[in-house]
C-alpha cells in the first residue's frame, strides 16, 4: 500500500516499481478503495469532468487485481489513506501483514505544490493565500484533501496511525527529496523491503511536475468540458484534438510561481511542532524543512 502523501512523487514511484517483473501495480491509481468517505462525506469543492463520482465496491476492488499471475508484491496507490483516519484500521482488518510505503514531503512545498495542481487543471480560483485563509471553512464544508493545502501536511497524527496499527517493520517512510534525488537508491530499497529481486533496475527519469497557465481562459477550454471543447471533439477525430489540447498545453503552461516568503515563514511556524514530533517517530532528519 502506497499510502501518500499527495503531491510527493507516488505516481513516480508507481510508475518505477511497476517496471519490476515480480510487482503488480493496480492499473488504476487512488481507487481509494479503503477510503470510502472520499465519496460519501468529502465531496465538496470543485470536482473534475471525468473524476470518479462513486466509491469502488469489493468487486471492483478485485477486478483491479484480476491481471497478477506470478508476482510476489501486489499493491496500489491511494494518497487519502495517509489523511482519513480511519484508513488504517480498514487495511489492517482486510490485510494484516500489509507493507506499507509512504513519501513525506515538506509540508510547506506540499501544500504549494498542490495548489499549484489545483490551478493548472483550472480547479481553483482564488491565490494560494486566499485558499489557505478559507481552509477551516472548506474542511467544515467536507471539501476533499486535495483542496486542504495546509491540513494534508500535518503527518504525525497522520503517520503514526499506521504504527498503531501496523508493526514498524512492515513501514517504509521515505522522503520526497530522497526520492528526487536518488530514486533508484530508493526503489532498490523497496525492493528489498518488498523481498524481491533488487537486482532490477527500472528506468527512473519520469517526474510529475505541475506548472501553472499563464491563461486561466485558456486554460478552462482546455481542461474543464465547455461548448467549444465538444463541438471539436464532435468534428474532429480524437487523434487531432488530443493533439491540438497537447500543443494548447506547452503554449499555455509555464513555470510555477514562487512562493511568497512571508507565508514560507508563517507554513514553518504552523507546521514547527509537527515536523519535531514527527522526527522522533520517523527517525529523520528534517531540519531542513523548518529553514
């Protein structure tokens, strides 16, 4: 189980570990299978044209499983297992001896970077400043994780759910900039923490980075159903306009903005507390998120 954290390199890591012949990755990422309040409870906020409305039933859940044959390690990637709380006692009902992997992030690049993810697919309206000051109504509203750019980095309540649930050697806690950094020496220690062939070495050069468009107009025709965007998908065959929305996309993303300092300094101070206790529990260093 991939646990999280959102924005933190889990689709990589899907993709590095897919690669290995002894692993069965689910074919399709964040079935939230045991998060079933994603769907029944936070389902405020804005939501994607063709994101999934319903939770998965066991069935589903199994026919995402019906393609292993003779892999060793089975698994899949739902990042809101990290945040609902009770996730892990689910998980550990169905699967007692589940490993478990997650990949912490600085919370503070976290929550800008998911942010930064809301905006580009034209899902958020108001600056990162704004959305962080309607955050407590958003979380009494139910709006989903993805939208809570400050509470999904508060990750030792989050964390240490799973060791009361799970026995410390079946969890794997890495960080995001081993993962940057190094991914190969990361999988490989998957690998191992998975008992398979640590030999492999998949390719490990893809990176998820979200950017930003530099017009919002532009950006909604692209991303979001309009008029315009069906009557050319009703005219024009699916290769052409697949292409003619990847082109629209290079022209219209750039860079992602840079964070101001001021709310850098005021993200370390709220988060200060968190990053010390959950540094005695994971055994880190994460010094380098409070500069």
């Amino acid at each position: 189980m991939i646990i999280g954290a959102a924005k933190a390199g889990t689709t990589s890591l899907c993709y590095y570990l897919d690669q290995h012949p002894q692993v069965y990755i689910s074919p399709i990422k964040e079935p939230r299978y045991f998060a079933p309040e994603f769907y029944t409870v936070h389902v405020n906020g804005p939501i994607r044209d063709h994101a999934r409305r319903t939770l998965f039933t066991l069935e589903e859940y199994h026919q995402l499983f019906e393609g292993v044959s003779n892999e060793i390690s089975v698994g899949e990637a739902s990042t809101e297992y990290l945040y609902f709380p009770e996730v892990p006692a689910r998980i550990q009902a169905a699967i007692p001896d589940a490993k478990i992997i997650a990949v912490l992030r600085n919370p503070v690049e976290r929550a800008f970077s998911a942010f930064c993810y809301q905006l580009r697919d034209a899902c958020e309206s108001v600056s990162f400043e704004e959305a962080l000051q309607q955050e407590r109504d958003r979380i009494r509203n139910h709006w989903r994780p993805g939208w809570l750019y400050q509470d999904c980095g508060f990750y030792y309540s989050q964390v240490k759910r799973y060791y009361n649930f799970f026995d410390s050697n079946n969890i794997k806690i890495y960080l995001y900039d081993e993962l940057d950094q190094d991914s190969l020496a990361v999988v490989k220690d998957i690998f191992q923490f998975l008992q398979i062939d640590d030999d492999f070495v998949p390719e490990v050069s893809r990176k998820n980075i979200s950017k930003i468009p530099k017009s919002k107009l532009l950006n909604t025709l692209i991303t979001r159903e309009n008029p315009l965007k069906n009557g050319l998908k009703a005219v024009l065959p699916t290769s052409e306009t697949t292409l003619m929305a990847k082109c629209a996309r290079k022209f219209n993303y750039d860079h992602k903005p840079v964070l101001a300092e001021e709310t850098r300094q005021l993200l370390i101070d709220l988060y200060r507390e968190d990053i010390l206790k959950l540094e005695t529990l994971i055994q880190k260093d994460l010094s380098a998120w409070l500069n």
